[in-house]
C-alpha cells in the first residue's frame, strides 16, 4: 500500500483523502490577500493550501508570446507572470499562517531555482504542475530531498506519465502522489476519465492517486474522484470568482469550496461504510491517460524544451550560462528537458548561430573535437 507523510499526517491507502485548496496565483501579488486566502481556506475544511513559486525569466522567454486566459483574453505570457511572481520574503508568513490555521503548506516549484529556495522555507510538500511533467533536470533534484511530492498529469500521455516516475522514484519504492486531471480551464465533463485514477493506482504500486479538478462545478469531480480510489484532491480557490485575474474565474469561492470539502468526507463515509455508490460514466470516461483534444494547443504552449537565453555563436560551446529548459509559448519547442544534462556538460558545440530565446535542436549542436 502506497502511503507518505505530509507533515504530520499519513496520505494514502487507508487514510482520509487530502484535500488541497490551491491558491496558486490568485493572490494577485498581494500578500495581505494571500494570508486571508489561507484562513478562509482553513475555514472551509481543507486539509492544506497550496501556492505556486517561479520567476517569469525560469519559466518563459520574452518572446513567448499571447495566451488565451480562461475568461477569453489574450495576453502577453511573461509580463503576466512577472506580475504575479511570488516574493521570497513572503515564504515565512505564508508558512507561519497555515501553522497557526492548521494547515499544511504545499508549494509548487517550476525550476531548479525554486527546489533550491524552498530548502530554506518551513513547508510541507513539493507540487509539480501538470507543464513540468517532463522538466527532467528539476524532477533529479527533486528526487534527491526528503519531502513529499505529489505531480499532476494534465495533457500528458501514458509515456510522460511513466518517465516521470522513472526519474522521481528511480528504485521503484518512493512514494508520491500523482494526480489525473484535465488542462483545460474550466476542463469539460466529458474529457475528465476519473478512471484514469484507478489505472495509476493498479500501474504505480508505489503512486497516492488523486486528481486536480479544473472543471466548473464544485462538487461532481471530487465526489465521483473518491468513488474511483482517489485520495488527494485538488481544486483552484479563490476569495471571489469576480476579481481581476486569469485563474479566478474557474475557481471555487469560499462557500463553494466548504461544500466540497463536506461533500468529499460524506463520499468518503459511505464508501467507508461499503454504501453502494452511483458512478457518473460522463466524468468516469476511459481509464487511458491521453491528451484530450482541448489540451494539445496547452501542451504545444506550455511542455518544455531546450532554449537560447544568449545569442550563441557558431562554435561556442553549450553551457547553463547560455541554455536553459523553458516553456515555448507561441515559438517552436526545442529540444526534450531529458537532453539537458547531456546538451550543458560541455561537450557540445553549436554548429551555426543561434539567435537568442530560440528552440535548440539536434541540428544546431555539434560534438567538438577533443
């Protein structure tokens, strides 16, 4: 039986379902904001808060270009994260708030950068976003720290699904969480395949199955998510679903997520209790993790790949100071992050100049002669 610790309380087969309100960028760079999300949060009945840390220049060129919001507005990526980056100083507050509230403090890291900041923060478990999935120099760091991690497989296939816990648990026996869910915002219904969670449950001995719930209503997912053996469930939380932002419009409010959180422990007690359950065959789908239709312009946006930061010249070699693993948005992807360790070392050279903030593939790089 699959189970980790996540502060002071067990998550897993035979234990209450983890529910994780995520706050994710939603404070909207106030951190006033951010401690009320947390009480309100507590209030509600959840059992941890999460927050997402990055820096724009980690996570996206400047030339990445527009992206469709779920309200319908097209924006410029990095300038709208820039404006939502959350401070570093902000860690100890956060993280005093959900110790005085009694909740667990989650964060999610998008780079190296970030696994190396929150060595020095009070926090309870590591998230990877569905877009990092592949990120394989950040997931070797992660699988080197002793905390807990729990990994979503939005717009994934079965193949990203499998490596991934290759490179998080190498031996097999490490314990993490792993989350079905739906890029989409909100997901549809229809596209969600709740049995996905049982196939990670029956392919991962060593996988907490879950599911992070992008879809509209607040309650069907989550419910139908215990029915099918889920034990952590995540939903986007917000103060007021009416504020400025781009993720705020599919989140749960306060009321809302309250009845999620009543809803998913009295599904839990008649499961417990071995009530027969109605299964929704809409939201319970295939049990194949695939790409739904609605998550390949994400994927094509948001799976990372080899990137320019500095102009390189023909010749030069490849190096951290001039490469780095990052989201394309509208640019061509370059090369799979699981190429980086190699592409960094040293031992390659480009074969003609690169312009900066530019996909690198196989065809720039060259092996330079000893």
């Amino acid at each position: 039986m699959a189970v980790m610790q996540v502060g002071d309380r067990l998550v897993g087969d035979e234990q209450p379902v983890l529910l994780v309100a995520e706050c994710g960028i939603n404070h909207n760079g106030s951190l006033d904001m951010a401690l009320e999300m947390i009480d309100a949060a507590a209030s509600a009945g959840v059992d941890a808060v999460k927050f997402q840390l990055f820096r724009a220049q980690g996570m996206y060129t400047p030339k990445a270009g527009r992206y469709r919001t779920a309200t319908g507005d097209m924006v410029e990526i990095y300038p709208l994260m820039e404006e939502v980056e959350l401070p570093l100083e902000w860690l100890p507050e956060l993280s005093a708030r959900c110790r005085q509230r009694d909740v667990k403090f989650v964060m999610t890291v998008c780079d190296e950068w970030c696994v190396e900041q929150m060595e020095q923060a009070d926090f309870d478990c590591y998230k990877v976003a569905s877009y990092e999935i592949s990120h394989v120099p950040m997931l070797i760091q992660l699988a080197r720290r002793d905390k807990p991690i729990i990994i979503s497989s939005g717009a994934a296939n079965i193949g990203d699904v499998v490596r991934a816990g290759e490179w998080l648990a190498p031996d097999g026996r490490r314990a993490f969480g792993l989350l079905q869910c739906e890029a989409a915002y909100p997901a549809d219904p229809s596209e969600m395949n709740l049995r996905v969670i049982e196939t990670y449950r029956r392919l991962f001995p060593n996988v907490i199955a879950g599911l992070s719930d992008h879809s509209a209503d607040a309650v069907r997912a989550p419910v139908q998510a215990v029915y099918h053996g889920a034990k952590i469930i995540e939903k986007h939380f917000t103060l007021d679903r009416n504020l400025p932002g781009a993720d705020h419009s599919f989140a749960v409010d306060p009321p809302d997520l309250a009845r999620l959180a009543e809803a998913v422990r009295a599904a839990e007690a008649a499961v417990a209790a071995g009530e027969p359950v109605e299964i929704d065959e809409e939201l319970a789908g295939s049990p194949v993790r695939r790409q739904a239709d609605a998550e390949q312009m994400l994927r094509d946006f948001a799976y990372r790949g080899v990137f320019s930061i500095k102009p390189i010249a023909a010749g030069e070699r490849l190096s951290p100071d001039n490469i780095r693993v990052l989201r394309p948005g509208e640019l061509s992807q370059g090369m799979h992050p699981r190429y980086y360790p190699l592409l960094s070392s040293g031992k390659y050279a480009a074969t003609r100049d690169i312009p900066q903030y530019t996909g690198v593939d196989w065809d720039d790089v060259l092996v330079p002669a000893r």
